[in-house]
C-alpha cells in the first residue's frame, strides 16, 4: 500500500483528535501522545494535519522520528535518563520532563556537541502521589535562581509542566493544577536573564478540561484519541 492510499482511510483516531482540538482555545497547543502506539496509528493523524506528538521513551522519540516526516515537532514528555539525552538532543522539539540539575546540564552538554539551543520545560511535582516524578518548589526555585543555570546557552528554559493526582476529585485537581499555574505566573512576572515563563503544560485526556480552566496553554492527551470511544 503506498502512502497514497493510506490517506483516504478514515481513522477514528484522527476524528477524535479533531474534537480535542475544537475543544481547545486557539493559543493551547495539542500534543498528541502518541506514545505505544504504532508509526501506522500516529500517519493518519499527520495526514490529518497534526504536527505536534509526544513520547515517553527517548528510544521510541528516536524511532519514529528516524521513520516519520521531518516536519514533525516531537516532545519527550516521560521522564529522562541522563544517558539518554543524546539519542534525542539532535532534533527534539521540547523536553517537558526536566526534574533535576543534573539533567539540565546533560542537556546542555548533549545541546553543545550538536550546536543547538534545546527547548526545556521544567517538570513540578504538583501531587503527592508518590509515582509522580518532578521538583519541589524549593527545588524550582533553586535552579532558577542559580547563576550558573542562566549560563547554560545549550538550553532555553520555557515553562513548566506538570501532572496532576490520578483522582475522580476534580476540587483536588484543581487545586493542583491552581498550584502549577500560581508558579508559572509567579515566574513569569520576574524578569530573569534567559528563562522566559511561556508554556505551561498541564492536562491528559482526563483532565485537560480542568488544566484549561487553569491556565494551561499546552495540553497532552493521549488515550482521549487512540482509545475506542466507550
Ligand atoms: C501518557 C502521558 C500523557 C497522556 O495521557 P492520557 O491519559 O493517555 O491522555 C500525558 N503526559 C504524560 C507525561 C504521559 O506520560
């Protein structure tokens, strides 16, 4: 079958990630999780126009990114190994998971070697949920305030992300994501020499609704598209 034909195959996926996007307002940016799922479940979603997809493997990332259209924009958003970083630093469009110093300097190194200015996000742990990976608040503002990480010129810090409890509490998740959004704006009003406060990334398929109402202008949802409609 050639790519051609591959084209008119009505995908269910396609049509439910064009209902996330009329949901979003037009300055929130979907990404489409399209990790687990096979190269031949994420083109119809390429063809359906969608640029933006998400990963949470940095060897799967590598993958697809070797096998797909090189327009595509593709965001690590599970957490990172240091020894991973230069299997994707080459052409990776945002890191969302940044949870430690450490990591941010491998960043930069795997930056340096490639010649490139890699986008990261830092990742906030929002939930107690003890297998929810991220920074303290301390821990936030101790790297952005270090004078050493405004020298990193490998990296450029963008926003946050962050993931909320797996609850049916919607007050909890809420107020979560509230917590999220408050130190995005925080930040965002104090002018630092290179970090700019823009993207906030917060809300999966389950959440999102609650992300947007939030503040989030960048949203990841993966199920809400690949599952059966139920
Ligand atoms: C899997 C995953 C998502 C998408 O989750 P869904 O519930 O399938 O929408 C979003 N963000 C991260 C970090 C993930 O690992």
């Amino acid at each position: 079958m050639t790519t051609k034909d591959t084209k008119n195959i009505p995908s269910l996926a396609a049509e439910q990630a064009i209902k996330v996007q009329a949901d979003l307002p037009k300055h929130v940016q979907l990404v489409v999780v399209s990790k687990t799922q096979p190269i031949p479940n994420i083109t119809p979603l390429y063809d359906a126009g969608f640029r933006h997809f998400g990963e949470n493997r940095a060897d799967d990332l590598r993958h697809k990114y070797e096998q797909m259209p090189k327009d595509i924009q593709w965001h690590m958003i599970g957490h990172l190994q240091t020894n991973k970083v230069p299997i994707i630093s080459p052409f990776v469009h945002l890191i969302h998971s940044v949870d430690s110093h450490k990591l941010l300097l491998k960043i930069n190194q795997a930056g340096s070697a490639c010649q490139r200015r890699i986008n990261v996000l830092l990742q906030v742990k929002i939930s107690p949920d003890d297998t929810k990976y991220g920074l303290s608040e301390a821990a936030l503002q101790a790297i952005i305030e270090d004078e050493k990480v405004a020298e990193l010129r490998y990296i450029r810090i963008i926003g946050l992300m962050g993931m909320a409890s797996l609850t049916q509490d919607a007050t909890q998740t809420q107020r979560e994501f509230n917590q999220l959004n408050k130190l995005f704006e925080t930040y965002k009003s104090r002018p630092h020499p290179t970090i700019t406060m823009q993207v906030l990334s917060m809300g999966m398929s389950g959440d999102y609704p609650i992300a947007l109402q939030q503040g989030s202008n960048m949203v990841r949802v993966g199920s809400a598209i690949f599952a059966p409609p139920v």
